[in-house]
C-alpha cells in the first residue's frame, strides 16, 4: 500500500467544528451543481428529492477515501486523507454542518452505527474513533492496532460491535463502549478489508494475499475461503439479506458470491468487468450493493462509477464527473436511485440515476 495514506496536511489542534444544519455553506464547503467536467448523471426526468440531479460537495484539502449515507439517507460523511471528517446533509441545500478534526493521519473507512447516533472511522494513524454524530465529539478512541487500520464494519444485528482490518496483519473485534479490543485474530498478511456476515457470528477478511477468508467468530478460526481474484483484495460488502459477499480487486475485478450455510462448493455467482483498477495510486477502491440487492456500484481508476446489474452483469450506467480516481461508492438507503462517490480529487458527488 502506498505510503500516502499516511501523509496529509497538518490537521491543527484537535478539533470539532459544528455548524448548525440547515444554515448556508461557508467557504469550507462548496456546493457546485453544474460542474463543469460534465455531469456525473444525466437525468432527463427528476427521480429524486435532491435538490439538483448533480451535486458536487467540495471543502476536503486531500482525497476522499470514504463516504456514507447514514441509516435514513439525511446525513452523509466523507474521510480524506486531510485527517477530517466532513458531514453534510444529504438534502435541502447539502450544507456541510460538521467539521470533525481528531485523527493523526488519513480517514480510511467510516462506519455509521444503527441508530445513526454514532459515526466510526478508521485512520492511518492506527486508531479508529468513535464520534457523536451530531455534534463531532470523540467519544472514544480505540486502540490496539500497530499499523495503519484499512477498514471498518459494525455488526448489522445484535448488540452493537466493530470489526476492523489493519496492515499489521490483524482483525480486531470491538465494543464501542470500551477503548481496548474484545479479541484479536491474526493473519499472515496485511488486511485490507473487513466484514461482518450473519448474526455477527461469521465475518469476512481480505488483503494481499488475494484469497477472501470465512471466520466463524465463535471458534476463531477460518471455515473456509473464496479463492479467485488475481491481485489484493480491497473492499468487501455483504447484501441486506446476508446472503451474498461483493469484493472488489485490483485485478480490475468485481465479484459476487454466495455466503449461504448450504450454498455450493464453489461459491463464485458472477465476475463483473469495466471497472479497472489502478496500479500506481494502488487505493482501497471499493464496490458496494444496493439495498434491495439488484444493482452493485464500484468506483474505478479511469474516473468513472460503474453501476451493473446483479444478476445479468450489465453495465446499466457508467458515469464521468470526477477527474481523479473514484475510490468509494455507495447507495441511498432512503431512495435507491440517489448514489454518492468520493474521489481523489478531493470532491464528492451526490446524484441520481434516471428513471427506468
């Protein structure tokens, strides 16, 4: 991994900026709806509640790496390697109301909590925090890892845990409420991307090593593993249903497979092209699902976001706007056609897919 996940302007004293929501963007904020790259999406009939089709958030200093709805789709936040944490609202005028400083090096991966109280970031700086969303307050600060944390899950049902990857080889398990880790489990490799699967009792790891691994949490071990990509692995998403897992490789691939107790074998569904990876920038690029699983979204070196259809493979839409690599990608969980993008030119996109 390159070392620039480390870099960064200097974030200042740690800091939380709040803005009140529904006041008007400052220069921290810039909130561009014609962008003069050409629009990431072309929408001839308005299909959403966003304020335009197009929206570009700018106020970073240094590439976006993460960006997240929250769980109701109002609230977005975004990482970058300038050590902030931006959130914004998703509708209205897309204010960037919070200002989060903390972090000692880049924001690589957030995570919000069920409730959307809570915001988890995970940081080259070794650490991952806990924020009140609301407010930008840390809450807590994990740590326990000996190198730069990759990515971040939290547990879909049950009570409320993290999972976190990290390149000194290592899983960690955590309580929210505690600052050290409830367990660790080590691998051979650096850990790129992590995943929680059933009930929290089954979870997912990938890095460098190019094979995906099955842990059951109550033994601690590996079940079993999905081998087929090429080249490390950089982001793992499992389906609303939990029944599916889409990675995402530097081999300029995306797969889906099949996490099912009694699915077969071979457990490879489908591989998905047109999305290439970069080799010299090598970042994290990420794919995700849509919530009602019919569609998967992946950011891709060439500046574009690939959209395919789950079950035939079909490019559906293939989207220009940014001019740097898109390194996430992600789906409304209010309304399935609004899609959000963070890139490394530091900017966010917020739009609409057309209807149909």
């Amino acid at each position: 991994m390159t070392d620039k996940r480390k870099d960064g302007p200097e974030a200042g004293p740690l800091a939380t900026l709040k803005r009140q929501r529904g006041t008007a963007a400052t220069s921290v904020a810039v909130v561009n709806t014609s962008v003069a790259q050409g629009p990431l999406i072309q929408a001839i009939q308005r299909s959403s509640d966003l304020q335009a089709p197009i929206i570009q958030l700018s106020g970073h200093t240094g590439e976006v790496y993460a960006c997240r709805f929250d769980n109701t789709g109002e609230i977005i936040a975004s990482g970058s390697l300038d050590r902030t944490i931006l959130l914004w609202n998703t509708y209205g005028g897309n204010e960037n109301f919070g200002v989060i400083k903390g972090h000692k090096g880049a924001v690589l991966d957030l995570a919000f909590s069920r409730d959307s109280r809570s915001l988890y970031s995970a940081s080259s700086d070794a650490t991952l925090g806990v924020w009140d969303a609301d407010s930008g307050v840390r809450i807590r600060k994990h740590v326990g890892h000996e190198d730069i944390v990759n990515s971040i899950d939290r547990v879909r049902r049950g009570p409320e845990l993290l999972l976190s990857g990290s390149d000194d080889g290592s899983i960690a398990l955590w309580d929210p409420r505690t600052k050290h880790a409830v367990e660790y489990m080590e691998t051979d490799f650096p850990v790129l991307a992590v995943a929680f699967g059933e009930g929290g009792n089954q979870l997912f790891s990938a890095g460098i090593d190019e094979d995906i691994k099955v842990w059951d949490l109550r033994q601690r071990n590996v079940v079993y593993t999905l081998p087929g990509h090429a080249d490390a692995v950089t982001s793992l998403n499992v389906s609303e249903d939990m029944q599916f897992l889409v990675s995402r490789s530097m081999d300029n691939s995306v797969r889906t497979w099949d996490i099912r107790p009694f699915a077969p074998e071979s457990r490879l569904i489908n591989t998905y092209d047109g999305a290439p990876a970069n080799d010299v920038e090598k970042n994290l690029l990420r794919a995700s699902f849509s919530p009602d699983g019919s569609k998967i979204i992946a950011g891709s070196a060439d500046r574009t976001v690939v959209i395919w259809d789950t079950l035939t493979r079909r490019v559906l839409y293939k989207l220009p706007g940014h001019t740097g690599s898109v390194n996430d990608a992600r789906f409304s969980p209010r309304e399935f056609n609004v899609i959000l993008t963070g890139s490394t030119d530091r900017t966010l996109m917020l739009g609409e897919l057309g209807k149909g």
